[in-house]
C-alpha cells in the first residue's frame, strides 16, 4: 500500500502544501509507517477504534460500521437459517432416497451452490427471487420496508391507475 504513489488526500485539484502537512499531522501519516501500522493495530485490538474514514470527512469508521452492522446481521442470521433448514433438508431426502433422481438432484443443487462463486450466484438469485417470482424487494434495505416494489411498479406500469397515488397490488400499500 505504501509503495503505490499517492494517498489518500490527492485528487484533481492538490492541496497546498502547507494544509497537505496539517492534514497528514492529524491523521498520523508524518510518522513512519512501522509507527502508524503498530499504533493502528493497537488501537483495533485495545479500544476497537479504527480511527476517521478518509472519505465521510465527518464520520468515524466505527460510525459507518455501526450502521451497516444490524442490517448485516439481519441477512447473515436469515442466509443462515435459510441454508441450514435448505441444506438438512435435502441431506435427509437425499440418505432417505439413496440412488433415486432426488438423490441426485439434491447432491447437484448443494454442490452446486458451492462451486458456483458469490458474485455469480447472487445476481442469479436477484433475478429469480426479485425479478421473476416478486417475493423479495430489489430496491434495498429501506428499514427493513418492503416499500420497493411500489417504485418498481409505477416504472413498469406508468399508465396504469395505480401508478397515479395507489400502490402496486403485490403490497397494496405505499
């Protein structure tokens, strides 16, 4: 990281010199870098303090990570009811039904949820479960409101009277 040129305050327009030297005195990029990777790595394992972010100028990274982390534990624990209640199930059709086609079929889909990577996989997924069966909102976390699929539906329908102030018929709601 160090060896590349640059950091983290250039842009298109340089700072002048003299707010470049304040700017790096504040964030402890004077130092030498054995200096700044020890009092980083103390500070992450004593106080759980991974100092100010360098892009949200007002915010601490600890800030930033405090408001994804509930919405990253929301999906992680329903990933991972969904894939241990998906994943005993077609273990047990599969010691049940041993040689049979739904043998196979469950042994193909868990391996292949595991060869495919994430990155493909999850667009995948967003198509069938947002696009074509409708069951999860594509728009975001939104609180946890499902208020997406309203958007969705006046975009697709612009003419439709329920475009017009009423809400799509899937949540009947806006």
């Amino acid at each position: 990281m160090f060896a590349a040129p640059g950091g983290p305050f250039n842009s298109e327009r340089p700072l002048p010199p003299a707010v470049l030297a304040n700017v790096e005195a504040r964030y402890g990029l004077d130092q030498p870098y054995w200096k700044q990777m020890l009092d980083y790595a103390v500070n992450v394992v004593t106080a759980f303090d991974f100092d100010p972010s360098f892009k949200f100028r007002d915010q601490s990274v600890n800030d930033i990570i405090s408001q994804g982390f509930p919405v990253t534990l929301t999906y992680g624990l329903w990933a991972f009811f969904f894939a241990v209640t998906l994943g005993v199930a077609l273990g047990v059709i599969a010691a049940i039904r041993q040689n049979t086609w739904i043998d196979y079929l469950a042994v193909g889909v868990s391996v292949g949820a595991q060869v495919l990577p994430n990155f493909v996989l999850a667009p995948i997924l967003v198509l069938i479960f947002t696009v074509w069966l409708g069951w999860l909102p594509g728009g975001g976390w939104n609180g946890g409101q499902w208020s997406s699929c309203c958007r969705w539906w006046r975009w697709q329908h612009p003419n439709s009277p329920r475009s017009r102030g009423s809400c799509c018929p899937r949540c009947s709601r806006c």
